[in-house]
C-alpha cells in the first residue's frame, strides 16, 4: 500500500467512527418514531369510520318521519345517575315529564330546554365530539385521549348510547408520549379527576295518541309531574387535545 493510499484511509476512518456514533446515539429516536408510525397506521386500518356511520345514521332516522315522540335517557356516572323524560314535538320540548338531574350537586348545570337531548341535539353533539378529539385535562399525554363509542338503533337509527371513556392505555398513538417516556417527561404528569360518563336513550315512544291531555289540562301526579325548569344535558369533561 502507498503512503498516499493509507493516509487517505486513516483520514476516511475517523469519519466513519463519528457516522457510527451519531447512528447509535440517535438509535433510540428512529426507533421509537418507527414504533409510532406503524402503531398509527394499523390503528386507521382497522378502526371504522365513525363519520360515515353517524351520517348513515341520520338517514334512518330521517327516513323515519318521526316528529314527535317522548325520550327518556339516562346519565350515568360514577357515584352519580339521574334521568330525564320529556316530550318533543318538531324542534320544541312540549312537555315534560320528570328530571331527577336538577337534584344534588353532582347533577347537571344549567336548566334551560334547550340544553335537553333530544335526538337531533345528541346527533349534534357526536358530530361535534367527533370533529374535535379530546383528552384529559392533563393532555393526552398524561391522561390519554377520550374515547366516544356510539351504539345506533339498528331500525330507527337515533343514538342508543353514547359512552366517554378516558383511554390512558392509547398514549402509544402520540409521539410526544413515546419522547417523554425518553426524557422522563411522564414523571411531571399530575393524576387525573375524569371519570367518563354514559349517556343511553332508555325509551323513545313516537306518535303519542292523540288524546294525550294537553300539559295545562292535564293533572300532575308523583309519575308524570310538569316541571318548572330542567336540567342540561351532562358534557364530557374535555380538554383541547394538547398539540405539540
């Protein structure tokens, strides 16, 4: 070997090293970026299209030409569940048959009827779940995003069941999640005080028989008593999904 031959060597190998170290040390990142982006892609592979299914929905229940019909749906959260039952008529709460949600200070706020779930308020408020992911308070990574899963009536297509649930166990779908598990980020990360909630139409009757009693003619009892004021319907407690 010549002498210019092997100095051009010694002068490639020093580089190489450095190429080799910055590879390990960087090792970790790439790893952790590859792990995210095929966990991303399966995810969208299997899940179905919650966009496509609330609009199917909505055709059934148009389909149906219900435009009056009494609701009854329950909230259902921990140490907490009340009910409210009432009647709709077009977009108008005609009458209304109990709430046990204005009760206690776990119930819900305000007491407006515009805040009652009828079915075309709960379809929009999926739709509006739907566009705007949430997590807990904390952000995603901390708490992990809130999940909503939507059960439909098979035939008349209106919301059966709308359940929130805070997922901790899907961190994995962030890659600020993966990154503070490296920096020790998820240490600083404070407890949550979210708890989810339910939210099922137990019973939705349409086309009341026409000699229902109008509620000024009609007389209250303990079972079906006109109230003054209701309560609104519980929101999940939701934060802006943290961006990075």
């Amino acid at each position: 070997m010549n002498i210019s031959r092997s100095a051009h060597l010694t002068a490639i190998i020093p580089r190489f090293n450095l190429l080799n170290a910055l590879i390990r040390g960087h090792k970790r990142h790439i790893l952790v970026i590859v792990i995210f982006i095929s966990g991303f892609v399966l995810m969208l592979l299997r899940q179905a299209n919650p966009h496509s299914e609330l609009a199917a929905a909505r055709e059934r229940w148009a389909a149906q030409h219900i435009t009056t019909y009494r609701i009854e749906v329950e909230y259902q959260r921990p140490f907490n569940t009340c009910q409210q039952d009432f009647k709709v008529e077009g977009d108008t709460i005609s009458y209304k048959f109990s709430d046990s949600c204005t009760l206690g200070a776990a119930a819900v706020s305000g007491s407006a009827d515009d805040k009652l779930p009828t079915v075309a308020r709960l379809f929009d408020q999926l739709e509006h779940d739907l566009n705007n992911p949430a997590c807990g308070q904390n952000g995603c990574v901390c708490d992990g995003p809130i999940e909503m899963r939507v059960t439909y009536d098979p035939q008349r297509g209106y919301p059966q069941q709308i359940i929130y649930e805070l997922r901790p166990d899907l961190r994995w779908r962030y890659l600020e999640y993966w990154i503070a598990q490296i920096n020790g980020g998820l240490a600083q990360c404070p407890p949550t005080a979210y708890v989810g909630q339910t939210i099922t139409v137990l019973s939705l009757e349409a086309a009341p028989t026409p000699n229902e009693p109008a509620p000024s003619q009609e007389k209250p009892n303990k079972e079906d008593k006109p109230l003054s004021s209701i309560g609104a319907a519980i929101n999940p407690e939701v934060t802006p999904e943290t961006k990075p």
